[in-house]
C-alpha cells in the first residue's frame, strides 16, 4: 500500500483508495517518527525547500517517488537517491510566472518604478514619452511551457515573438543561433533551466549581441545571467535588466545590481500567487491516483543514470 509524505493536510485533496497519506507542515522538524518514514514510497517536498535532502531520503528505504513543487529541479537532481524518481511541477507555475514576466516588461518600458518613487516622494513627474511594448520584438529564450504560456499573455501586445530553445522545431530557432537572432530584439526573456550548459548563458557575449536600449528579463535562475557582466552593459546605460532571480540570490544589501540604472528587482516571486495552490493539489492527486495505479508518473525528470 502506497505512503504518501506531504506538507498538505488530508483534506487538501482526495485521497484514492489503498492510499495511506501522512502530512507534515514541511519543516524538517516536524517529519514524522522514523518508523512512519520506513514506509514512505512518496514525498511531496515543501515548495520552500531548505532541508537537506539526503538526510531525510537515509531515513525512507521504501522511497519511489519524489514530487517537487518548483519547475526547475537544479538544486535537488544531485540529492536523488539511486532506484528513486524524481517529478517536477511543470505546468504548476505557468500562468504565475508568465504573468510575472509580462508584469515586469510592462514596468521596465513604461516606467512604473519611477512612478512609484515619485509617488512616494510626492513628486509630479515632467512628461516624458516611455518604450512601447507594441511592435517590439520580444525573444523568449527557454520557450517550454511557460514560454509559451507567456507568448499567449503576449499575444495582444501587438509584438513579434521569436522563439529559442535547446532543440529545434517547427517555429522554433536553437540555442546554437542566439548571436544572429539577438541584435534584433528589443526584449530577451530568459526561462531555461539551469545545468552546465547554461549557467552564464548570458555572458558577456550574449549581453554584447544585444541591440542598444534592449531589455534583459531573467526568469530562469540567477547563474543563467554572469551578474559582472549584466551589471558592465547597465551600469553604462546601454541595456536594461528586470530580474525576479539573482546571482547572489537573496541579493544582499549593498549589491551594485540595487542601485544600477535601468535595473528593476523583483525577489523571486514568479510563482507565489494565488493559482499556485490549486493547481499543485491537482498535480499531487493526479499523481498518487498515478502511483496507487501503477501508472507513468507526469513530469518525470531524467537524472542520467
């Protein structure tokens, strides 16, 4: 009989038959007794992971199946035990994280953050004509789910989307074209995972294709984006940067990237809102009917092993 470890109450979600469920507020601290954890064969991981993995997986011989509430899996794959599967949440933080993407293309061209600080400064601002977002062209670099999701939200911005990704499609450039295809946008999104193969795909380089005035928008993770050489094109004026991730994250007090110009800050918060919650408890019941049926798992991530 399936054990289902979760940081959801037993209400939150219905239960199939033959399920047993145990539920934790997701603190390390309040894992249940050792003898509960021998049976586990899922862990539902808390969306605000901090605990360390291995510690915790030593203590369930009986695990198959890990379910993480994020997207991108870059800080747990290396902490998977051998035998044990791993699923993400994709799907799960579509809507947030395009929402968010198109929240902060909006503000950085439109000028909303000096809005706000004359606002709280009481302050009339000069009239001033600010970037439309309406015929620009807008690259989404990483177009899996929530880049298509995010080109839908676009759709009536009257934009050209082009789209990049790791393998090429139909409609869809590869990576290997990024310095012919990025002296013509005017806004680079970046949503890639982060591996080997991007960490500091924006260097340098990349910043250098991008056309005068571009905007760069990360809401991937931090190290996609080498922050020295983010911080070289803004701090000069050239480029513009909205960030919902940093490198450091959290980015701490006095990081040049606070002060830089052109540089709009958002604390990681792509897919904290309020969509969030139902559509995980969907995923997660939908996955253990999966396991209690000896279905596939959705989302499976491949370790490489």
């Amino acid at each position: 009989m399936p054990l289902v470890l979760s940081p959801f109450a037993p209400d939150a979600f219905e239960v199939p038959p033959g399920v047993d469920l145990v539920s934790y507020s997701g603190a390390t601290a309040d894992l249940p007794s050792d003898d509960v954890l021998a049976d586990v064969t899922m862990w539902v991981l808390p969306y605000d992971l901090s605990a360390d993995l291995r510690s915790t997986t030593s203590r369930m011989p009986r695990l198959e199946v890990i379910q993480a509430q994020s997207a991108g899996t870059d800080g747990i794959v290396a902490q998977i035990p051998d035998g044990v599967r791993l699923c993400n949440a994709r799907g799960v933080h579509d809507a947030a994280t395009a929402e968010l993407g198109v929240g902060l293309i909006l503000a950085s061209l439109r000028g909303i953050p000096a809005f706000v600080r004359a606002q709280d400064e009481q302050r009339w601002l000069a009239y001033r004509w600010w970037d439309a977002l309406a015929d620009k062209t807008v690259m989404i670099v990483g177009y899996g789910s929530i880049g298509q999701a995010l080109e839908r939200r676009l759709a009536g911005f009257e934009v050209d989307v082009v789209r990049v990704a790791r393998r090429a499609r139909d409609g869809v450039h590869t990576t290997s074209e990024l310095p012919d295809l990025l002296p013509s946008a005017d806004v680079v999104v970046l949503l890639t995972p982060l591996t080997d193969q991007t960490r500091h795909l924006a260097d340098a380089g990349f910043l250098a294709a991008m056309k005068d005035g571009a905007l760069l928008v990360n809401l991937a993770r931090g190290p996609v984006v080498d922050s020295d050489a983010l911080l070289a094109e803004v701090e000069t004026g050239r480029l513009r940067a909205a960030l919902d991730v940093t490198d450091p994250e959290p980015l701490p007090p006095g990081h040049p990237l606070w002060s830089a110009p052109g540089v709009l800050i958002s604390p990681h918060v792509a897919g904290g809102t309020t969509a969030m919650r139902p559509r995980m408890l969907a995923l997660v019941q939908e996955q253990v009917r999966r396991l209690a049926a000896g279905e596939e798992l959705a989302n499976e991530v491949p370790l490489g092993r």
